[in-house]
C-alpha cells in the first residue's frame, strides 16, 4: 500500500512540477525563433529560466522514471519497448535540463546570440526524440490495456492511444523545427499529464511476478500431459 501511494504520489507531482515549471515563466517563442529573439526575451531572467528547465526537464524527468517503473510492470513484449523507450526518454529529458542549465548561465549572461540559437535548436530536437520516445511508450501501454495485460479501465485505452498519437505529431514539429506541427504539444502535454497520473495511481500487472495469463498456462498444462 505504501508503495502503491508513493506510486501515485509521484504521478500527481510529474504534473504538477510541470504546472510550476510553466508558470515560473513564459516566453513568447517558437521552435524556429532564431537565437536573437530568444536573448531578448531571456535577458534579465535567467534565474527563473534555469529553474524552469531544473522543473520541466530535471525533476520532471526523475518522476517520470518513478511513473515508468509501475508501467514497465506491464509483462509480454510490451514490457520490453516501455523499458527502453521509456527509459530514453528519461535520459534524453536529463541532457535537456544539463543544456538548458547551459543556455540560462552562460549563454544568456554572455549575451551570446549564435550559442542560444544552437542550444535552443538542440533542446527542441531532443524534445522531439522525447516526444516519439514517449508516444511508443505511451502506444504499448495502449495495446497493454486493450490486451487486459494491466488492471486498468479498457475504456482507458482511448486516453493512453491519443497521447501517443499526439505525442508523434509534436515530436515531427520539434524534430523538425516546424512550428505548425510543434503547436500539437498544446494538447500532447495535458494528455501526458493526465495520462501519467492515471497510470501512476492504478496500473498493475494482471498477473502476479512468475505467473502467466491462464491461456498460456492451459497450453503448457495441455503440452506438459
């Protein structure tokens, strides 16, 4: 039971680290706003820019991987994609808090143009390889739920595949640097969001540790005669 409230205590804390982080600050850019603009904008803020990519990229990510360790739960070849994919993800979401960390006290302190255009454009890229990380996470944990593979309502099966396909079309605009596309994570983030928090508080594995679903069993007791 302690384990099961520290699981959905992490959920509802991924969303909210990621309402705090939004709201510390909110600059008016675009994936493709070159690095001029983006001084202009982050000069004289960069102690909250910092801390907002220490929020969306750095703690957010730790919860994740707490989220992702109830999810990996889930048994069959399912289970294999959500601990790479999801663990990537994870990885990518740290590189982008240590590169935002450089952006907000050394570039922008420097005043130096040309480096915030670079480490933006890169940030937005991994955001996108997140993004895609994240949807074949997400689609897994779809199939997951349609297969009854977890304890999880299968009218939830809608939420978890639209995040993902909300997922892979913000990934193809910041992968890209395409601002119409990168406009989805409008409604990829929230779905995310309340996705993840859902997850956290009721997935579990249909079957116990070392148990198979009573199909596979009734084939091998059926092998085994």
């Amino acid at each position: 039971m302690t384990d099961r409230f520290a699981t959905a205590a992490a959920g509802a804390a991924y969303t909210l680290t990621w309402v705090v982080g939004l709201s510390v600050f909110s600059p008016s850019t675009t994936v493709t706003s070159p690095g001029s603009d983006l001084l202009r904008q982050y000069a004289g803020h960069e102690r909250v820019l910092a801390l907002q990519y220490l929020l969306t990229q750095g703690l957010a990510a730790l919860l994740l991987a707490v989220v992702l360790a109830v999810v990996r739960s889930v048994s069959g070849p399912a289970a294999r994609v959500v601990r790479v994919a999801g663990g990537g993800a994870v990885c990518v979401s740290l590189v982008q808090c240590l590169l935002g960390l450089l952006l907000a006290t050394v570039a922008v302190p420097d005043s130096d143009a040309a480096g915030i255009g670079a480490l933006a454009d890169t940030i937005n890229r991994l955001d996108g390889l997140k993004m895609t990380l994240l949807a074949a996470t997400w689609g897994c944990l779809a199939h997951a739920v349609r297969r009854r593979e977890v304890v999880l309502p299968r009218r939830s099966v809608g939420l978890f595949a639209a995040t993902s396909v909300a997922l892979l079309a913000s990934a193809a605009g910041y992968g890209f640097l395409y601002d119409r596309l990168a406009t989805a994570a409008f409604v990829s983030l929230p779905l995310l969001l309340a996705s993840a928090t859902l997850a956290a508080a009721y997935v579990r594995p249909r079957y116990g540790d070392g148990l198979r679903p009573q199909s596979q069993q009734v084939r091998g007791d059926r092998r085994a005669a």
